[in-house]
C-alpha cells in the first residue's frame, strides 16, 4: 500500500475524508510511527547481518531490535572429499559427525565442501561457564543483551557470525507514492493503529480503546502467521495412508 | 522518503498531536520532556528496558561491592556465571576454592560468597538507568522499540495534569498493554531447548 492508500484508508475509518481535525501531514505522522510499532512488536522487518567477533571480547554489537538466530560461518575454510575414495562423515577436520553414513562417492570427479555453517544456540548470562564445551574454542552459545551479543566461550579469535536479526525501519514515508518498509501482509495494520491514534485525538477513548484492542489483536494474529518459525515435523511430511502405494 | 528520527523533537510532535496544543500553550516543553523522561525511566524499572553490562572490582575481604542500576541480573567472573543465591545462604553454599562462586543483591550491593580475600574483576549484567534526555535532538536510552509508548505515557501524565483522569487512564492502559506487549516479545531470555533444533 502506498502512503496515500494508507492515509484514505485511514481517513475513511476516522470518517473525515478531507482535513479538518487531522491534517494529511498528522495522519502519515501517524502512518510512520505506526509502521515503526509494528515492526518493533511483530519484528518483521527481518535481516542477516554478518558480523565479527573480536579475539578475547565476549560481544559484539548489532543493530536492530531483536536477535533471532546466530549462526557460526567458517568462511574460506573447506575440505575436499575425494572422487573414488568412499568419504565417510567422520572425516579428520571433525567437520561430520561420528557416523557411517557415506556422504560422497562419486568415482570421478572431487567436490570441495564448505565447513558447515552451525546455528549457535541462545543461552542466558547465568550460563556462562556452566556449559560443557568439550574443548571447543569456537562460539558456541549466545545472548542478546541490550544492543550486544553476548558469546559463549569468549572468542579466541575473530569468528564471522551470521545473524538472524529484526530490525526498525530505517526511512520514513514523505510522499504520496511512498511504501512502507515492512513486509506488505503488515500494511493493513497500520490503518487500525492510525485510527487509534486519531480516536485518542477526537477525544473518543472508548472507541480508541476499541481500535487499540483491534490493532494488538491483529498484530497477534500476524506474528502466528507469519513469524513464528515452528519446523516441520515427520508428522508433516509423510505420505497420508489414503495415498500410499502398496 | 526521508530517515526516521528518534529524538525528542519527534516524540513531543506526537505526543502534542494526542493532546491537541501543537504548540506549548497549557503544556510547556520543559514539562512534556519531564513526563519523557519519567516515562523513560517508567519503562527503564518496570521491565528492564535498558540493559548494560560492565565492570566493577571486589575489594580484598570485603563482601558487598556497589553498582548502579535499578537491577542486578546477572554477574561474571573469569568467564563464568556466578550462582545467584540469597543472604540466608551464606555459609551454607558448597565451596570449591577461594574465588567469588555465588552473588545476591542486596540495595546498590552484590555480595559474594566467599568473601573475596583479594581484588577480582566482575562482570556485572545489569538493568540500568537511563540518562534523560535534555534538549530536542536527545534520543532516549532505552532501545528504539520502547519509544513509541512514550507518547501515550506523555499524553496521560499531561491530560492527569489537567484533571482530566478518565481520558488520562485511558491512555496509561495503552501505555501498560504497549510495554506488557513488547517487554514479552523482546525481553526474555529463554535458552534454546532441544525443541528448537531436533528434527521431529
């Protein structure tokens, strides 16, 4: 929705549809600020950004609002499984895990194959220490803390990280044809949020009360939708008895 | 489109919008930004909106050391988590060696158990107050999320003022859900449990 689709929603519901009590410029005041709100609750606005520890330093900084996941990249550094050999998982880099499973054998040609990339997983501060590491030196575990995170063991060198991140807009609508920077399944909730803010205006609080109800419900109703990440389960793939070959 | 601007110029534009004075009239900017500020600090205590981390040193065989912050909530020493426990405890911990293994917090004090016999450097996590915010480019110290609220919170204390209580509960109510709402979403630390990564 552009930022005049926005404004004419919004004004249909405050039922004033050219300026009077709400001028243009307050009504995408209101548009801005609710895009921001939305972004801040559902964290929707969602980015990667690659970061790099410091050698000793616990954390590192990010920006944004909220941390997500952080995975650990090994850039640069790869193993090269033979052509003709038969490559197990347990490879001397310790790169696979301890199985007899074979991941590679074709008889001609070599595959170069990165470290695997590993999701590090997020602890709090109380754990710090109290984790087996089994000698690992490299990051392992996380905590968001303010705008840092926090690693687990403090890095002893410098590790690239991804992380998972979301984030606040940056630029806010000037122009008519402006979009919002959130994803657009969460444009139409700023139009309940700018009537909210109008019903306070008008000094209407119940019905501003109404909006405001409305307004988190929805938000609610997008994040399940959208945001929570819940895997798929064996339950979800496999083939249903109706359909299965005998 | 133009970069999003989280001062306190913007902040008091919206919050004037709710109160209906474009410009201070009734309402004064000094006092508007004394509501900010409050409802900084509201936010800052309630939920531990602003977390910091830093140092502090034990003194040798003294067991209290000062911090400030609202909050103490976590603490460190030579990379691991020292054991929260409560001044009942004291003398009745297992012990393994003469370095400080468990805190509480007691007033602007952790203590440490055992008494630090030397000088040893402690991470302390913390939820900290904010500074204030003095002139119109200030940005408040609590995280971006937080600062949308405020405007509710400057529009209740401002409408209290004017004795206007039902329109001023109102707003607080909003105030209260918006920080109940995203103290939920972005606040806690629920370490990952084999749910999270396991194949199912």
């Amino acid at each position: 929705m552009t930022a005049l689709e926005l404004i004419t929603a919004s004004r249909a519901l405050l039922d004033e549809s050219t300026a009077a009590l709400f001028s243009d410029a307050e009504i995408l005041m209101w548009i801005n600020a609710g895009e921001r709100d939305i972004a801040y609750k559902t964290g929707c606005l969602e980015s990667i950004s690659e970061l790099t520890t410091t050698e000793d330093v616990r954390y590192v900084a990010f920006t944004g609002i909220k941390v997500n996941a952080v995975e650990l990249v090994e850039s640069g550094s790869t193993t090269v499984l033979v052509g003709g050999d038969v490559n197990y998982k347990d490879t001397s880099d310790n790169v696979w895990k301890d199985t007899t499973d074979v991941v590679w054998k074709d008889y001609e040609r070599n595959v170069t194959i990165p470290y695997a990339p590993q999701s590090t997983l997020r602890i709090t501060p109380h754990h710090f220490g109290h984790i087996k590491l089994r000698g690992e030196t490299k990051p392992q575990y996380w905590v968001q803390w303010g705008n840092y995170i926090l690693i687990e063991p403090i890095p002893n060198d410098a590790y690239t990280l991804n992380a998972y991140l979301s984030i606040y807009p940056t630029d806010q609508m000037s122009d008519n044809a402006d979009v919002p920077e959130i994803p657009y399944e969460f444009h139409e909730a700023i139009v309940p949020y700018v009537a909210m803010m109008g019903k306070l205006k008008a000094q209407l609080y119940t019905e501003a009360a109404f909006k405001y109800a409305e307004y988190t419900i929805l938000l609610q109703e997008l994040i399940d939708k959208h945001i929570r990440r819940i895997p798929a389960r064996t339950l979800d793939i496999r083939v249903p008895d109706e359909v299965r070959t005998r | 489109m133009s970069a999003y601007v989280h001062n306190w110029t913007a902040i008091m534009a919206q919050a004037r919008a709710l109160i209906r004075e474009s410009s201070a009239s009734f309402w004064t900017d000094a006092l508007l930004l004394v509501y900010a500020n409050e409802g900084i600090k509201a936010i800052a205590w309630r939920v531990g909106g602003y977390r910091t981390f830093t140092t502090v040193t034990t003194t040798a065989l003294t067991r209290l050391v000062s911090f400030t912050g609202y909050k103490c909530l976590a603490v460190e020493y030579d990379e691991k988590a020292l054991i929260k426990i409560t001044p009942l405890q004291l003398g009745h911990v297992p012990l393994d060696g003469i370095y400080p293994q468990y805190w509480f917090e007691f007033g602007n004090y952790i203590g440490i158990e055992p008494v630090p016999p030397e000088v040893y450097t402690l991470t302390v996590y913390l939820a900290s107050i904010p500074t204030d915010m003095t002139t119109g480019a200030s940005v408040p110290s609590v995280p971006y999320a937080f600062c949308g609220m405020l405007t509710y919170y400057i529009a209740a204390r401002a409408l209290e003022q004017d004795r206007r209580f039902d329109a001023s509960a109102q707003l607080m109510d909003i105030f209260n859900n918006d920080l109940d709402f995203l103290s939920m979403a972005l606040l806690p630390n629920i370490p990952n449990g084999i749910e999270d990564v396991r194949f199912r």
